[in-house]
C-alpha cells in the first residue's frame, strides 16, 4: 500500500523549469502562476523591483534573473491537487550555467517566446540544452498584447530556426491591444478574460465569427496528428474526425509531448493576467511526473557496472546537488534533486565525489529565497538542505553502503578575465573567503593568482557577469575592491610537430640532478582535450617510476604557454626515449625536464595565439543599417546574415571577443538608442599575425 501511495503521490508531482531569452516575461509569467496558485496575494512586477523571483538586489536594480529560483505551488485539476516545483532560470547569456544545471534535474520544461521578438538567440541556446537533457516542453507565446504581436510568425520560426515539431493548441482571438482571450482547440471552445479582476474571471464566449475558418483548419490538424497516435484513433478519425474525445485528445497529445515529438504551443500575456491558467493546466495536462521519465542511471564506483534507481521512495537513496548558493543567515545552501529513496532531517548522506559523509542537519522546501522546514524528502522532489560542509555543483548524494555516480555535469570555460585586488592590506583574508563561497555557487566563475605579478585574477562569461559578482562582493561580503580593465581570456595551440631532447643536469656538491627525456609534441587527436600522453619507451631506460613525474610537468607547463604565458588547451606528447642516472636522478629532476622540454619544444612546433570568437546578434531600425554593419567590419566581424523584419534589420555575425568591449553603449550611439544586440561564446579561433604580435607585446610589457 506504501508503494502504491508514493507512486500516486509523484503522479501528482511536476519538476518544470521555465526557460527563454532576455526579456521574454519568464519572471513575470512565474509571479503570475505564484498569484493564482495561492502563493502570493500581490502581484510582484519585474519593472517595479518587486518580483518574488528576483529577489537578489541586483536583480531588482537591473529587472534581470540572475540566479534560478526554486520554489513550490500547488495547483488543483480534475479534482486532484497538484505539487509543481518551479525553477525559474535566467535569459541573460552570461549566466547559462543556471540553465544548464537546472535542465539537468528537470522532468519537462515551458519554452516562454516574446510574440514580437519570437525565436531569439539565446531562445536557441536553451532550447538546444533542453534536447541535449532530453527534457520535453511546451511553448508559451507571451506579450501577445504588444505591437507587433504575431502568435502564427512564432510558431513558424520554432519550426524553421529551431527545428521543433510546433503544434498550437491554442489560438489567440485578436492581437496587440485587441488581444482579449483564446480558443482552446481541444475542448473547441473560447475564453476571454474580464478585465478589472486580475484575470481571475475567465468567461466562455461563442468562437468569433471571423474566426470559424482558422480555429476549424487548425483542430482539424491537431486532430489529424492526434488519430495518428493509434490504429484505434485513426479508425476513429477516419469514420467521424469529430468523435474523438478532449479526454482521447490530452492523451495522445501528452504521450506525444512526452517523446519530444511535438512541441505544443499556447499563448497569452502573462503581465495582462492573460492565459496563466490554462498554462498551468498544460503543465499538469502534458509535461511529465518523475514516474514519467527513465529511471536515473549511474556508476558504482566499486564495481565500475551501471546501476539503476527507480523513481520510488523505498529504493536506495540518490540525489543530485545541482545548486549551491550563500544564505546570509542560514549559511551553505546546497539544492538537490532527489532521484530515488528518502532523506530524513538529522540523518547523514555520503557525497560519492568528495568520499566524505555529512550530516544534513535541515531539509527545506525553497520559496525564492524564503525557506519552509521539511521532516523528510522523497524520490521526484526538489529541496535545499543545510548542513554541508564541502559540497559542489554536480555531486552526487547517496547512502554510504549504496554508493552511485551519477553523471555529471559540463560547464562552458570562461572568456573574460580581470584583476582585482581589496583596497586595504587588511582585507586580503575576507576577499579571498570571499571568492572562494562564490566560486562554490557558480562553475563559470574561476579563480587565479598570475604567478608573476600576484595579482588576483578572475574569469566568467561576460562583462555583466563579472560585474555582478564584483557587486555581489562589495554588497554581500563587505569587500571593497580595485578593479582592472577586462581582459579577453586567450588560449594557445601547437599546430605543428617537434622532437626534442632535454637533458636536465643539476650539481651543488653532494648528491646532484638528473633527468634525461626525448620527446615529440604535436596537436592533440581531434575531439581530445587536456594532455594526451603516450609513452613509448622501451627497454626500460626510463623506469616506470619516473613516467608519471613526466606526465606530471608536461601537465604542469601546459598551464603556460611559450607565446604569453596563456593555457593551451590541448597537445600530445609521445615520450622516445631517455636515460637516468642510478644515484642522481628523482622524480623532481624528470618532472623538471618535462617543464623545460616543453617550453623549448612549443617554440619550434609553431605555437599559435587563438582569441574566443563571439556569435552577435543585432537587431536595428532600417535606417541604421548601414552604420551598423560598417562599425561591425571595423570590429573584425563575419556578417554571416541580415534578415528583414517589419521596420527592423536583424545582422548575424561572428565577431572577435577583444573587439566587442563597450558596444553596447558605441550601438546606443550609432542607433539613437534604438537597437539591441545579444552575444554569446562560439568557438576559439587563430588570430591574426598582427593581433597576436599586439597580444604577446602587451604580455610582456613592451607596450603598456
């Protein structure tokens, strides 16, 4: 009967995130749902500063999301209450990672359009994360009452650029200020909302006149795609399309959704209070409980075998920590998602990654940034406990007698660099605590010490990355600090090969150093990154022992190349041959050899500088059309396309990062403050002879 109970009770469970690009109203769509869910009695709205949501000051300032906030409602349909665990991820380009770890633990998704703008960069981006996870969605078409508003554009454009099998199940009756409500295609029936009430009061209305011929060629689609779910449907549809059932059509739908093989699509206003609800009806309708999903599949660290844990509280305890942030009064915060089995409040978890078990001393359901006391956490649930005492992103949480890895998860490098440093002596301490709590929270944000100035260097995805956790400093930790001018994070890359020998000779008196290695260093294989290692000695003229030492400082000189002194990110080494002195020689000499063979190697094997390469997106006014893509050719851009839109231009480029520093205010400029860009990382590429030269110069202080 247990089982029974809890299998009932994930039935009843959703795991949704809500996921789009900058601007497309996800916050203002999520305070909608908290308001009609009983969640809050007022409204919050972005552009006021007051949604629930956002509620890190800098959010509030800036009307962004920054971080993924969790939260809980409850919605009742078909007399059943529901529990829906919401994460609400930013838009912003620079913080991808928060989409990228949320998705990861996610059942299902809602893809939130803006219905001028439609399918917009980053719009790409997480959808193209949510099929790498697997994670099925529906599309929500917002703003359908700004001008401009075209709710069928959309639907093409999340066909055509984003390659889905989009299929309205709704359509809207009128647009822009004429938007007044929908007609639901599966029950064939139109609402509209009474305005005064915050949309609350939904009222059945005949279907326009006007509107009989489109609302008929669409259900007879969606009916058509509906049939071709079962030989028994399409015996149905082929005797009487129409006697098809709303019960036989969310089924067919749902199980449709479910395989990711359409998209279905809704629309609304959620700042109008417009369409909120049946959103959430959709949700429960369509997208997947944790029974729904496969089970979770991971690796026993002992016997290297796959193992897999059923969505079921009475299995073997797994979790995830997807997200750890800094609570200013509860401390380390770590959110999970629970794959299998119970947690109680008090009991200990063993972290697989770390081989460490920790007390939980505190479980909570998350509200934003509020918290609510829970005893226990089952199998499909999502919380934050409190109590870790070393804990990162993508850890794995189980029981100590049934140990399992699950997998992990991959975070973009880092593009952009700056120094920082306190303005105080005294504050050097606190600054880095400091940084090493926020390097904790987030995977793209990374922390260095160049090895010849000592300055402190930092590194994320952006300008405004960067710059938020530069305020976050100031305004959580209480760290005043300088701040140096960003700069672009380079790689290097051997393109050719060398054989090099490099004999390593130390004598002080006493016992001496030496090492003896010959070598060939060239490009990594394709699709290999870090350090490919091959040794190739034989006879044993370097014994085994000192291979590893080998490795080690090869390992060690990658982290600085011979150009500038920046990382490279891939190369192979085929170790030839060698010899060792029986008295003289450690693992320090050969390690030793390795870091100088390599710097004397990379020079000959044509070591090259590549600079990160941004995609660009700018949407002008026709009239500035010309003076935008003249700054871009200045700023070493690919235009790639320009595509025409009523009264705009949309440019694709492909533009050098070093080149894109303080554009947006140079486009505010050129456009009277009429056009917009998005950017986001692409690739590393060669850089030009001349840019290098100014790079390396640059590096090493011939120029300041």
């Amino acid at each position: 009967m247990a089982v029974q109970d809890s299998n009932s009770k994930l039935r009843f469970t959703r795991n949704i995130g809500i996921m789009a690009h900058i601007d497309a109203g996800k916050t203002t769509t999520t305070e909608r749902i908290l308001f009609y869910t009983g969640r809050n009695y007022k409204m919050g709205e972005v552009h006021e500063g007051g949604a629930t949501m956002d509620w890190m000051v800098q959010e509030q300032e800036r009307g962004i999301t920054i971080t993924s906030a969790a939260t809980t409602v409850y919605w009742e349909l078909f007399n059943k209450k529901h529990k829906i665990n919401i994460i609400d991820t930013p838009g912003h380009v620079d913080f991808t990672v928060e989409v990228e770890r949320s998705l990861r633990v996610l059942d299902g998704a809602v893809a939130l359009f803006c219905a001028v703008g439609g399918v917009e960069p980053q719009s790409e981006t997480v959808w193209r994360q949510a099929d790498k996870y697997k994670v099925p969605r529906i599309s929500f078409v917002n703003k359908m009452d700004r001008a401009g508003a075209d709710f069928f554009t959309v639907v093409e454009q999340i066909k055509t650029r984003l390659g889905a099998n989009a299929i309205p199940i709704q359509v809207p009756i009128g647009a822009e200020e004429d938007f007044v409500g929908v007609v639901d295609l599966v029950k064939d029936k139109a609402f509209i909302w009474e305005e005064g009430n915050n949309g609350t009061k939904i009222v059945e209305i005949p279907i326009p006149a006007d509107m009989e011929q489109i609302v008929y060629d669409y259900r007879m689609r969606l009916i058509e795609g509906v049939a071709e779910e079962s030989d028994e449907l399409l015996a149905k549809f082929l005797d009487d399309p129409h006697s098809i059932t709303e019960e036989e059509m969310i089924a067919s739908i749902r199980n449709a959704t479910l395989e990711m093989r359409i998209t279905p699509v809704m629309c609304g206003s959620a700042f109008k209070n417009k369409g909120v609800q049946m959103l959430l009806n959709a949700i429960i309708e369509f997208l997947p409980s944790p029974l729904d999903v496969e089970p979770v599949v991971g690796i026993n660290p002992f016997t290297d075998k796959e193992e897999i844990r059923q969505p079921d509280p009475n299995e073997k305890f797994s979790a995830l920590a997807f997200k750890i942030a800094t609570d200013p009064f509860v401390g380390r915060l770590c959110f999970f998602r629970v794959y299998s089995g119970t947690l109680h409040a008090g009991s200990y978890v063993y972290n697989v990654n770390t081989g460490k078990k920790e007390r939980i001393s505190r479980i909570m359901q998350m509200f934003a940034n509020k918290q609510e006391p829970m005893d226990k956490i089952e199998a499909g649930d999502i919380g934050a406990a409190v109590g870790f005492k070393t804990i990162h992103t993508g850890d794995t949480l189980t029981d100590e007698k049934w140990p399992l890895i699950l997998e992990s998860m991959t975070f973009p490098k880092p593009v952009i660099s700056i120094a920082i440093e306190p303005k105080t002596a005294k504050e050097m301490d606190k600054m880095g605590m400091a940084l090493g709590k926020l390097t904790e929270e987030d995977p793209t944000f990374i922390v260095n010490t160049d090895i010849d100035s000592g300055q402190t260097i930092i590194s994320g995805m952006g300008e405004l990355h960067l710059e938020i956790l530069i305020d976050r400093l100031r305004r959580e930790f209480n760290v005043d600090c300088n701040v140096g001018n960003p700069q672009v994070s380079y790689k290097e890359a051997i393109t050719g090969s060398a054989t090099h020998k490099e004999v390593y000779k130390k004598q002080t008196g006493g016992r001496g150093k030496f090492a003896d290695i010959q070598f060939e260093l060239s490009p990594a294989d394709e699709g290999v990154e870090g350090l490919q290692f091959i040794d190739d000695v034989k006879g044993g003229h370097i014994p085994k022992e000192f291979i590893p030492p080998i490795k080690k400082g090869f390992e060690v000189a990658m982290q600085n190349g011979v150009l500038a002194g920046f990382a490279v990110e891939s190369m192979k080494v085929r170790l030839l041959d060698g010899s060792f002195h029986p008295v003289d020689s450690d693992q320090l000499a050969f390690e030793m050899a390795a870091k100088l063979g390599f710097k004397a190697a990379a020079r000959k094997a044509k070591c090259v500088l590549l600079e990160p390469i941004m995609k660009v997106e700018v949407v002008t006014p026709d009239a500035y059309l010309g003076d935008v893509t003249g700054d871009l050719n200045k700023r070493r851009a690919m235009v790639e396309d320009v595509a025409a839109k009523i009264n705009f231009q949309i440019i694709k480029a492909k533009v050098p990062l070093s080149e894109m520093f303080g554009y947006v205010t140079t486009l505010r400029t050129l456009s009277s403050g009429r056009a917009t860009s998005t950017m986001e990382f692409d690739s590393f590429k060669q850089a030009p002879e001349y840019v290098s030269e100014e790079v390396i110069k640059k590096v090493k202080g011939i120029i300041s």
